[in-house]
C-alpha cells in the first residue's frame, strides 16, 4: 500500500461493498503479513465503533469464536446503508487464510438494544465431547463417558483409556482370533485408539472401527463405518487393511482419513506414504494429497486431487469447508451436534469456504451462518429446522 489514507481507503472501499477483486486481492496480500495483524485489528475495531453498524455484545462473542469466509459467494446486502452483517463478515474474510483466528473486543450496549438486536436462534446446544462405548467380543460392553482414568486387565484384556484415548494392548495368549470387538462414538462424540500393533486411530462422529482380539500372525486387518483418520505403525511383514463396505485399503505404514457417511460415496484421502484401494478387482494406488472416491451408486472408482486440511480438520478440532454445498456442511453440524436436522424449502446452491472451532456453541456457528447465508435457523430440542429466506 501506497500510504495509510489509502489502505483506509481501500477498506472503507471494502465495507461498502465497493471493491473489485483484484482490490481485494490487494488487502489479503497486505493483511497477509503477520505484522499488519495490528494495523487491521485497529480497522476493524474503528469499524465497530460505528453507532450505525456496531453488532451487539454477543454477535462480538460470536465473531470471537467462529471464522468463515464467502470471498466470492457471499450473499451482499442490497440496501446501500451498510449492515453490520455484511460488516463483520467482512471483516472475517479479511482474517481467514492467514491468521486462522478472529478476535474482537466484547462491545457493550444497553439492554434494550441487545435484546432488539439478538440473534434468531434462541436455544443453544452443546458442541460434541470426546465419548464412545467399548463393544467386547465376549459380549461385554464398556462406557469409555464414565471411565476418566482406566489402566487394568479386564475380561483378559488389556486396556488403559483416559483423556479420550483407548490404548488396547489386547488379548493374552498366541495366535490369531476371529472374535471382534467394535469402538462405537455415537452423534455427538469423537475419541481416539491405539491398536496392539501401535496404529493410532481417530473416529468421527457417529463411527464405528471393528478390530480383532489379536492380530494374525502375517495380516492386520481391521473395518470401518463413518469417519477415521488413521496413523498406521509400518511393518513390512504385516500389511495393515482397512476395509470399508467392499472397499478395502491395503498399506504397509501411513497416515490417511477414511470417510463413509455418504450413502453412496466413501473418501479415502492419503496424508503420508502409499495405499493402494481395491474394489471388485478394480485397483488403484494413491501417492500424498490424492484421494481415492468409490461411487456406489456407479460402481466407479477414481483417484483426483485432494485438499488435505479439508479431509483431517475434523481430527484437528475445527470444521474446514472449501467451495462446499450447505447440504454437507448442515450433515457434519448436525453429526457432530447430534442434532436431526430438518429443512424447510430449498437450501441455496452456492458454496462455502471456510473454517471453525469445533468447540464453538452451536448458537454461535448458527448466527455465524444466518448472517453469510440465505437461511434462517431455528433449535427445537434435538432437531435443527433449516429454512430458506425469500429474497426480496
């Protein structure tokens, strides 16, 4: 930038909707520099200072929590006074990309105001916590919610499991079994496991991963439902297979996420190392940031390009949407919400980029959503009613 009057320019330029993309470019590249933070926190900040468009004390607290950006498909106001939405929506967008946080001071305002201002969504619901139940083959159920600090044998197991993490040690004894036991996390919940051979695995909300007693001798294999993302222990002499409905995943030592929650398509994106994907004699490899997609409905099996912070977000602690359907992000909401979510007309066909904390209430990613979007969002117990503004 030339000078200071002309980057306050060029952001005023921006809040009143009246930048090119090639200006706007301009502000992310400057912005893009980590020691201009303060230069833009200081914007932003006279920005909500502004009587006109400041947004209540708990839309600040919001914006605090939740960072979504819609460069290019977001949905601008049409009057030309400016709103506060299309403000801080903004004002996310200037941060997405390069900070991977938002912050903004809690703005005060008098009762009246607040309560004329609030948000639309009036109940709130927790985000998901770390929960599973340990299913054994001997018929034997555990509930990983209630156990907060776990090291013993246990039906002729070894287990240890604290802070959201199981570490099975396994069954006592030589061979192989065929008995399976299942760590199921419900709606709602994540957790995460160490297999006997030292794989890590992480499941997804509303997951299943299926694992023996005891590995074979020349052969580990175990089979998913949902979403897992695993770290798989190399050992040359026992190849490790993840089968997923007939899909089966054959590694030797890597890192990659397993997606099915599609009643059609199942994702298998590789972080580190090489798999190869089999399906009805069909064989693909797959090298780092390819993914493999396995389209049911078809029968088809192709390998494209994939974004991997999309594909591991989830295992990271925050949402991560890139040109993504409403659709897909109102289903991983409600999974990881465990809320039945229920929509009222036509969701809008544009897509959405951007990130959030998972840890964030559930009224808050809403309010989030309700300002960038065409939709309005309504809470009843577990259910989420999604429905369609009419634009006027």
């Amino acid at each position: 930038m030339k000078s200071n009057k002309d980057l306050t320019e060029l952001f005023n330029n921006f809040m009143e909707n009246r930048c090119t993309e090639s200006e706007i470019d301009r502000l992310l590249a400057h912005f893009g520099n980590p020691e201009s933070l303060d230069e833009l926190r200081l914007l932003v900040e006279k920005e909500l200072t502004d009587p006109i468009s400041s947004p209540t004390d708990e839309i600040a607290q919001i914006l605090g929590r939740v960072d979504l950006s819609l460069r290019k498909q977001i949905i601008r106001p049409t009057k030309k006074k400016r709103s506060w939405v299309w403000m801080a929506a903004a004002a996310i967008i200037l941060f997405i990309g390069f900070s991977g946080l938002f912050w903004l001071p809690q703005l005060e305002r008098p009762a009246t105001d607040r309560q004329a201002m609030g948000s639309a969504v009036v109940n709130d619901v927790a985000p998901g916590s770390s929960q599973a139940r340990l299913h054994l083959s001997n018929g034997k159920t555990i509930d990983l919610n209630d156990v907060a600090d776990m090291d013993k044998d246990i039906y002729g197991m070894s287990l240890q499991a604290r802070n959201g993490q199981l570490d099975y040690r396994g069954q006592s004894g030589a061979g192989s079994s065929t008995q399976w036991n299942m760590l199921e996390v419900p709606k709602g919940g994540t957790y995460a496991m160490t297999l006997p051979d030292g794989t890590k695995v992480w499941l997804n909300a509303n997951s299943k991963l299926y694992f023996p007693d005891r590995f074979a001798a020349d052969s580990r294999m175990v089979k998913v439902e949902g979403e897992a993302f695993f770290d798989v222990r190399k050992d040359a002499t026992k190849p490790f297979t993840v089968q997923v409905d007939d899909l089966s995943i054959k590694v030797l030592g890597t890192s990659f996420n397993i997606k099915a929650q599609s009643e059609n398509l199942i994702s298998t994106t590789l972080v580190t190392g090489v798999i190869e994907a089999m399906y009805k004699g069909d064989r693909r490899k797959l090298m780092p940031g390819n993914k493999v997609l396995l389209n049911k409905a078809n029968n088809s099996l192709k390998v494209v390009a994939a974004d991997l912070e999309s594909a591991t977000a989830w295992k990271n602690g925050y949402f991560y949407f890139k040109d993504e359907h409403l659709k897909q992000i109102l289903q991983d909401i409600g999974l990881w919400y465990d809320l039945q979510v229920v929509v009222v007309g036509d969701l809008p066909q544009g897509v959405y980029s951007g990130s959030m904390d998972r840890n964030s209430s559930l009224k808050g990613v809403l309010a989030m959503l309700e300002s960038v979007s065409t939709c309005s969002f309504e809470i009843d117990g577990r259910k989420l009613i999604v429905k369609a503004k009419k634009l006027s």
